[in-house]
C-alpha cells in the first residue's frame, strides 16, 4: 500500500518538497499556518487535501513531514502534535538545534510515535531539481519506511545515525556555506571597488579560482546583480550560526569564525537585509565601504 504523507510547513522548502511528493503520487494532505499558501498548493495540486490545522493533517495520514523555520516553530508545532502521533512517523526537514530534535524525539516516542530528523543540505534550486540532500538521524530500524519517500523529494538520501546525527551533520556543512558567503562578499566587494569589471569577477570565482564550486557559482552572480531574491533567507542563515554556536559550547570547540559570520549576519538584519536572500551579505559589505 502506498504511504499517505503530508507536509507542514509550505514555505520556500516545504512547497517544493511537497510538489514533489505530489508529483510521485505520495502527497495526502498539507498544512500551512498561513493557509493562503497551502490553497495556492491546491490550485497546481487539486487532488491534495488542505487541513485547517496540524492535527488535523497528522489524524489523516501515516507519515507527517515538517518544514519549518526554526527550534521555535518546531516545538510548538510538534507539541501540538503529540496526542496524534501515536503509531505515527514524524520527519522532520527544518533546520534547527540537534539538542531540541533529540529532546522532541523522545516526546515523540514516549506517546507512541517515531522521529526522524531530516535536514536538507542545498537550496531551493536543488529541491526543485530533485538534487538535494537528506541528511537523516533517527532510528535505524525504522530508516527503510522513511528513505522511499525522502528519495521522492531529492537526489541522495544518507542515513547518518541516532536523532540529532543529520543535524549535526548539516550544521557542519553550513558552517562552512556561513563562512564562505562572507568571504565572497568581502572578496567581491574588494574586487569591484580595485577597479575590475563584474564579468572579470564571475571568471575569477566560477572558472579560475581554487575556491570554485556549486555555491560560488549559485552566489557570485546574484551578488554582483544584486539579486537579492530568496533561495535561502539571509535571518535562516543566521538562526543557523546561532545554533552552530551554542552547540559548540556544548562540545567545547572554538568556532570563532562562525561567531564572526553569524555578528555579520546579524548585523545585516539591522539594516533590514534578514528577509532577502543570503546573498544580500553582499549589500552589508558594500553599505560599510568608505563612500567615493
Ligand atoms: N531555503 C533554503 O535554501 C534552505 C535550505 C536548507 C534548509 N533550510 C531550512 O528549512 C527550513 C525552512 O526553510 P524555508 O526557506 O522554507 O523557510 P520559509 O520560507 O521562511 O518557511 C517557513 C515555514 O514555516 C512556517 N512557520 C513559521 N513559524 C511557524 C509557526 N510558529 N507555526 C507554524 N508554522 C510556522 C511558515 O508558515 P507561514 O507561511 O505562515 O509563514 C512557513 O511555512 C528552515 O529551517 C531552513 O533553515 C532552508
């Protein structure tokens, strides 16, 4: 028998990530808190039901998946959840901290339930294209119910270990994606103000340097035309640092350069840059330059 799905969360992710189960034939129901995005869904997608509520979602289908934006939105959606989630799997795509995945999972399997988290390492493009990454953490007796439809919505699906693993892994990636944004953007914003032509630039950084790569190549041209439209929102950026940062307190690493990202970032949303795309880092850059 097919698996019934539904998604939570029809944001830049989540929408994809639900046309694409929709496509594959797996997509039961949808959930968004705003529900005019989750009726715009019906309209492309008319044979998917739209609950008026969570619960409501998770009462009609076998797997519920989650998209959402941070630690906050997650607790309380799944803490709404749990009187319904008994004999029911939970995958969970958001980004958020490993030590709230873990502590919900446990919620989880407590009324009867199982958690998965589920993180995806790319972007929007790359789910639209079915090219994404999930990352997965959870328990490994159940991963074969959960791996066919995760491989629905993107190119590889890795199994990393015990709740919290996928997320540890993601935070790795980004990490380093938080760094190099800011490195772009400084090196970009040092390369026009020396003189050298933006078609000069997108050659230096998508075909000659060392540090080419599919980020560069996503990145370095919506920063030169400054194209600040959403793949992933510069405050979810952010929002990651942070949690990069107190899970490191907890290990007891250094991570002084995510620190340095993150007051970047930070500071970018000071001058109202948090909803544009990350690559509007850029613009924080440049704003700071000595005007000529
Ligand atoms: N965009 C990317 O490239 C990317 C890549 C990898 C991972 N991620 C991660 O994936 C997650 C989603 O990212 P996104 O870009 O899709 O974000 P987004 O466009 O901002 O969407 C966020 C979604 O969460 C919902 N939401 C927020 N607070 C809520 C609450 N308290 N209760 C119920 N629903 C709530 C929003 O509903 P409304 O429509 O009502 O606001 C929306 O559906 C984030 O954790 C992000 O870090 C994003």
């Amino acid at each position: 028998m097919m698996a019934r799905v539904g998604v939570i969360g029809l944001g830049v992710m989540g929408y994809r990530v639900a046309a694409n189960l929709a496509k594959a034939g797996l997509l039961a129901g949808v959930y968004n808190r705003t529900r005019a995005r989750a009726e715009d869904f019906r309209r492309s997608y008319p044979q998917v039901e739209v609950f008026a509520t969570p619960s409501d979602l998770a009462d009609r289908v076998d797997y519920i998946i989650t998209v959402l934006s941070d630690d906050n939105a997650v607790s309380a959606v799944v803490g709404n959840l749990l009187p319904h989630l008994r004999g029911k799997v939970l995958i969970d795509m958001s980004t958020i901290s490993p030590t709230t995945s873990v502590s919900l999972a446990k919620e989880v399997s407590n009324v009867g339930g199982v958690m998965f988290d589920a993180p995806m390492m790319g972007t929007s493009v790359d789910v639209e294209q079915k090219r994404i990454t999930v990352l997965v953490g959870g328990p490994k007796d159940r991963y074969a119910e959960v791996e066919p439809i995760l491989s629905a919505t993107s190119g590889r699906v890795v199994y990393v270990g015990p709740n919290g693993m996928g997320l540890y892994m993601k935070l790795a990636g980004n990490m380093i994606f938080a760094i190099f944004m800011n490195g772009l953007a400084e090196a970009i914003n040092f390369a026009l103000r020396a003189g050298l032509s933006p078609d000069q630039i997108i050659d230096l950084f998508l075909n000659i340097s060392g540090t080419r790569s599919p980020s560069s190549s996503l990145k370095v041209p919506k920063m030169l035309n400054s194209d600040y439209s959403v793949q992933f929102a510069l405050k979810h950026m952010r929002k990651d640092t942070e949690i990069m940062i107190r899970e490191a307190q907890k290990l007891g690493v250094p991570v002084p350069l995510t620190s340095l990202a993150s007051n970047m970032f930070r500071m970018s949303e000071g001058l109202g840059l948090g909803d544009f795309d990350v690559s509007a880092i850029a613009e924080f850059y440049r704003k700071l330059s000595q005007q000529r």
